[in-house]
C-alpha cells in the first residue's frame, strides 16, 4: 500500500475550491481506488492524505483529466506552495475499543 501526503499553503479559497475538492475526493475514492481519503486544515495550512493500492493508481489518477484541471487552479488560484509525497508501507498497527 501507498500513502500520498499533500501538504500545502493555502494563498485563498472559494466556493469553487470546495466544490472541486469534494469532486477530486469523489473520484479518487469512486473511480481511482483511493482506499482512504483525510485531510485537515490548520490556518493557512493543509494536508491530506489519501492511501492507494498501487503506484500505477497514483499515477492513473494524477494524470486525469479533471485532476489535471484541480492542479492547475491550485496553482493557479488557491495555493501559495505544496509538495507531494509518495510513501510505500512496509507496517501498520492499529489499536481498537
């Protein structure tokens, strides 16, 4: 399993921007096979965190078309910076009530 951690700093939101976020979470989760999708803010902060079968459905799902789109208002409108990482888990735990 893969983890994807984006990290960014929000310049600026929307309503587009919270359209489009609930959009790219709906397809990632529907159609990519994101297996888990969280992310939070913090002020100007954010970072998410979505958890993916493969490296091929990273890359399936960074070169759709829509989140092409996502990317590019990002870049263009709503982030001052961010970074993607790509991580693969080696081990998990968990702990349960």
């Amino acid at each position: 399993m893969f983890v994807v951690i984006f990290r960014a700093k929000v310049r600026s939101t929307d309503s587009e921007y919270t359209l489009v976020a609930a959009r790219m979470r709906e397809l990632a989760l529907g159609q990519f096979g994101c297996l888990e999708f969280t992310a939070v803010t913090e002020g100007s902060d954010e970072i998410a965190l979505s958890y993916w079968p493969s490296q091929e459905h990273i890359q399936a799902w960074k070169s759709h078309a829509e989140h092409v789109l996502a990317q590019t208002l990002g870049r263009e409108r709503w982030y001052e910076s961010y970074s993607v990482q790509v991580a693969e888990i080696s081990r998990e735990y968990r702990f349960s009530h």
